[in-house]
C-alpha cells in the first residue's frame, strides 16, 4: 500500500491517494512531476510538506530499488560486476553471498555476458539492463523505474518488464512514455502539472485521453 | 548528394560491425535492438570512429551534425540562450519555437529531460546540415514533442536525414529503412516495399500487415488510412 497525503513538493501537489495495487504505470506529459513524485516515493528527495508512507513506513525506511532513465549518472564502478555487486557490498553481505546474488541479478535481467565488461564500453541500453540488475540484486521491496523503456528496443524492454514482474518486490512503481507499455499495467496514474489528473485502470484513465497522443496506439488500430 | 558504405567493418572487443549500401537524400530509419550497433554506425557516418577496413564515402555532403543519444553531452554554455548563440542562432526565434518562452537565462541543466533534447534538436535542424544524423531523437520526449520532431524532421526539404532509433509509437515519414541485427547492417530498401520486411516494425504496424492492410508509410496515420481502405 502507498499511501500519500498533503503532499507538497516542487511542483508535484497531491492532497490524498492511497495505491494497492503492484504494477502502477505513472504517465503523462515531459515536465508533469512524474520524476519528482518517484524521487520523493523513492525516499531520494524528502517533501516538503506531507507525507509517503509506502507499506506502512517512510521511503528511507523501505528497501527500494532505484533505476534512474540516465544510467550513466548512477553507475559508479567501471566494471559491471563491481557495479551489481556494490549493493550486497555496501550492505556488508559476504563475498560467497554477494557474489551468488551478482550472478542471480545478471542473469534474470539477461547480462551474465557482460559481467567483465568495462562499464564505459557499452551500449545506452546495456548500461540499462546492468542498472536493473544492480538495483534488483538485494531484494527490493519496492522498484521504481523512471523511464527506464525509454533508451530500450522493444524485446530489451520486455525483459525489463519480465525480471521487474518476476521480483518480489511488492510495488513497481514504474514512470514510461509508452503507453501500450501502461495499458498492462494494474493501475495508471496520469499527471499532468504536478497533478494526478486520473488514476485507475487502463480502460478508466485511458478512456479520458481518447482525443489525445497519450491513447495507446495498438488500441487506436484495433478500435 | 549520397553516402556509400562500401564493405564497411569496425570491430571492439567481441562486436563487429559490417555494412554496406547507399544511403541517398532523403529520410532513412535504421531500427534494430539495443547493443545491436545502431550507435556505433552513427558514429562511423560521422567520422568520429574509423573503420578497420572499407569506408563510409561521403559525395557531395559539406556540412554534417549528429545528435547523441544523451543530450546532455551537447552543452557547451551555461545559459540557454548562450547555447542557442554558440549554434549561430537567434535565441528569441529559437525559444519561440521550442515553447521555452522566458527561459533565456536558465541553466540548460535545469530543463526538463524531454526539454533539452527539443532544444538541442531544434539547433541542429535550424542548422539545416547536409547530413543530419539522429541518434534517437525520441527518446525522452513524450508524445506531443515526438510528434513535434516528427514534423520538424519531415520539414527538412533537402540533404540525408538518418534515424537511429527503436521508437514503436511515433514515427515521422520516411524513405527508406534499415535493420541493424548483431552488428550487421542490413538495407530494406525504399518505403512503402521496406515496411513487409521490416522485422522491428512497431506493434500497431504489424497488426496493420496481419490484416492485410497495406499502408503507404509507417506513421500511425498512415496505417489506419490503410485499415481504412481495406474496411471500406
């Protein structure tokens, strides 16, 4: 459950909402507040007025697993192994362990190849792929994935998709710009300046943007 | 006007890239998945890598620009205006353009993600170069300002535009495509012929085949003309 109340921050201005729901798509246009308000839920910015709660806690109390749209300014190490493993590290975990989860990560997310690869020699998407396995390496409970599709083919993305469903991370808050991407969502919350407009289920939220370019385009065909 | 990448190959580590073909004036697509090369042949065309054998001949191309992928790497000025200047460019008209009204004096910075590649993007076609390269232009951006990018790509009358992109909703008019597939480049030929070979078609394109609709061009627009057509 998340649950945000008098939120006030930046532009970002949300009264009362509470989510149940596991994979929720944040929509709507460049500028809206969307990465602000998973920056906040991500317990990355602290609000400034009101409040997240995210399973009962504040976000800096929660285990989240952050994959930023600009990995190259949250990679740290120049070796992609050393990069997954920095989690497990930081958090004192041993060699053994660490290094069992740096390969579990790599593998689900599809980047077992790459594992002594120089970070700066890969391609915009690699360094995607290896952020998600960085942050999926200690169990998260919670993924945030800011626009993460947005440098991905679409069979990268579907595995984006597949490693994030597969987790047991009990939210994925998940920010895109492709909207057949969250028409399969459980739920979508579309902003638009620092406002949640809608929210609901695809059918709901995407019924009131049929006269927009936010309308999925496979559901524009098939109409 | 033309490049002809004859038996072009670069290699790094385990990734080789090979190619060949001709791309003329016009709009060209190279789709294909990530780490498949797509950046890599970018910066071969641009002449900021060198090939290990063959070439890519430039005929009768004078100027030249490419966008990268992260827009950031273009700043080179500390206020946006500056930026638009170090372009040979008039600010007013420029930000006018790209809706930024009254952000002259901004760190370009503190745009938002999809404002500076529109700013960026901007610059470059004003510039109008011969060969414009686009390393995907899209991303980032979202649906009003790729279809804003669309139309301003589809505005440049003359010259080489190529598109290195994976885009799957909005794509502007093109001329011909290419797949890039594990670093081999390969040529569809022109549009509409291309768009039946195409394997990286986005969804709605492809449901469009799947009905046997046969659309002029790859836009959205142009597909559901096709379902049109062939639903009466």
């Amino acid at each position: 459950m998340i649950r945000i109340t008098n939120l006030r921050h930046r532009l970002v201005d949300i009264p009362d909402l509470t989510i149940d729901a596991r994979h929720i798509a944040v929509i709507g246009p460049n500028g809206s507040g969307k990465t602000t308000l998973l920056e906040v839920c991500s317990g990355i910015e602290e609000p400034r007025f009101g409040t997240v709660r995210i399973l009962g806690r504040p976000p800096s109390a929660v285990r989240i697993g952050w994959v930023g749209e600009f990995p190259d300014r949250t990679l740290l190490f120049s070796r992609v192994y050393d990069e997954i493993a920095s989690t497990p590290r930081f958090r004192g975990r041993s060699c053994q362990e660490t290094d069992e989860r740096v390969r579990a990560a790599a593998a689900l997310v599809g980047v077992s190849h790459l594992l002594d690869a120089k970070v700066s020699t890969l391609s915009g998407g690699e360094k995607a792929l290896v952020a998600l396995a960085a942050a999926g390496v200690d169990d998260p409970e919670v993924f945030i994935l800011d626009e993460v599709d947005s440098h991905l083919d679409a069979g990268t993305a579907g595995r984006v998709q597949r490693a994030v469903q597969k987790s047991r991370a009990a939210h994925v808050l998940w920010c895109t710009q492709s909207m057949d991407t969250a028409a399969r969502a459980d739920l979508i919350l579309f902003m638009e300046d620092g406002v949640v407009r809608h929210h609901g289920t695809p059918d709901e939220v995407f019924a009131k943007l049929e006269e927009t370019c936010f309308y999925p385009p496979l559901w524009r065909i098939r109409r | 006007m033309r490049i002809d990448l004859e038996d072009l190959l670069f290699s790094r580590d385990q990734f080789s890239l090979r190619g060949s073909g001709t791309f003329n004036e016009g709009v060209h697509l190279v789709s294909g998945p990530v780490g498949s090369g797509k950046s890599t042949l970018a910066l071969l065309l641009a002449e900021i890598l060198q090939p290990v054998s063959g070439a890519a001949r430039r005929h009768g191309i004078s100027s030249a620009l490419l966008l990268l992928q992260y827009p950031e790497y273009h700043i080179t000025s500390s206020t946006i205006a500056e930026e638009v200047k170090s372009w040979g460019l008039d600010p007013d008209v420029l930000l006018t353009q790209v809706d930024l009204p009254g952000r002259a004096n901004d760190d370009p910075f503190h745009l938002s993600r999809g404002e500076l590649k529109r700013l960026i993007l901007a610059c470059m076609i004003m510039r109008n170069p011969d060969l414009l390269m686009l390393d995907e232009p899209f991303s980032s951006l979202d649906c009003a300002a790729k279809q804003w990018a669309c139309k301003m790509i589809e505005r440049r009358s003359k010259g080489i535009t190529i598109i290195f992109s994976h885009e799957r909703a909005v794509l502007p008019r093109v001329d011909a495509i290419w797949e890039m597939e594990g670093g081999a480049l390969k040529a569809l030929g022109s549009v509409p012929e291309a768009i039946s070979r195409w394997q990286h078609a986005p969804p709605y394109l492809t449901y469009a085949l799947e009905m046997g609709a046969r659309p002029e061009n790859i836009r959205l627009q142009d597909v559901r003309e096709a379902i049109c057509r062939i639903q009466g």
